[in-house]
C-alpha cells in the first residue's frame, strides 16, 4: 500500500508542477470550467504501472459547478487531490482523510479530517483519501470548484461507488 500512496503523490506534485508553471507566466488561460454544468470527472490520463499490477495510475479533473453536491462514496484506492479553483466543503463519515494546506507554499499545514467533521478546502491545498473511507464534497460557492486527481484504483473499478452514512 505505501508504494500505492508513492506513485500517487509523485504524480500528484507533476500536476502541482505544471499548475505553477502556468500561475508563474502571464498568460491568460481560459478555466476548464467554463461551460461545465454538471459534476464532471475528466480522465486525463491512464496508465498500468509495472510496480502495482491490477491497477490504474490515473489523473483525472474533476469540475463541481457551484451549488453541486456530490453523495457520500467510496474510492477503490488512495486518491491524492490538488484544489486549483473555488473552495469544496469535505465531510468525511468513515475513516479518515488528511489536508495538506498550502501545499506547495512556504508554510505547508496538515490537518487529519476525522469522522464526522467538515472542513473547507482552498485553492492551494492538497487532499489525501484512503481508500474505502466514506465521504462527501459539496460547492457552497458561487464559482465551480476544480481539482486534479491523482488515483491508483483496481483495474475496471469505478472511481467511486455510493455509501451510506452510518447512523449515530
């Protein structure tokens, strides 16, 4: 499993990478967002790593418009999250989750999210899921919230499945 959570955060940081290179240039670059309507997983690309047979390497952007809410899931694996625009509310119900704020700044903070608890996630920080933890995001904003995943999941499984929150 460590090596599974290795490979995910390396291609994590290629993303931070590339994000920094282009918020350092003056370029004008259109969101991917713009248009999006609905909640929206984008495979950026997928690869089978030779160090974790039966699984996917995958990068994907995912798009919230504001006011969506997405259902309590699952993840087949770790998945390591960049937030690029808008800010998610994360409710974590199972397990537990880890922030990495201001994830490439000068002054990283991280933060365990704990069943039961909610926090905002800005642009800049970074989120770690364990794999079968239960949870949700919801955009409270007025903007879309997007974020690059970085995913190592079972071959041919879903990126995530419903859950339901345990009672208490």
């Amino acid at each position: 499993m460590k090596k599974s959570i290795a490979i995910a955060v390396m291609a994590l940081f290629g993303v931070a990478l590339f994000a920094g290179a282009c918020a350092s240039k003056s370029v004008s670059l259109k969101s991917p967002a713009d248009g999006v309507t609905a909640t929206t997983r984008q495979l950026v690309v997928t690869d089978e790593p030779s160090e974790a047979p039966g699984e996917q390497l995958g990068l994907s952007r995912v798009i919230l418009p504001a006011g969506a809410k997405l259902q309590p899931h699952t993840h087949p694996g770790p998945q390591l999250s960049l937030i690029t625009e808008g800010t998610l509310t994360y409710t974590v119900y199972t397990g537990e989750a880890t922030v990495y704020r201001n994830a490439a700044g000068p002054d990283p903070k991280t933060e365990t999210i704990k069943a039961g608890e909610t926090v905002d996630i800005h642009i800049g920080d970074s989120l770690l899921e364990p794999e079968g933890i239960v949870h949700k995001g919801v955009n409270n904003g007025k903007t879309p919230v997007v974020l690059y995943s970085t995913s190592l999941f079972k071959d041919g499984a879903p990126a995530s499945s419903p859950a339901t929150v345990p009672a208490g």
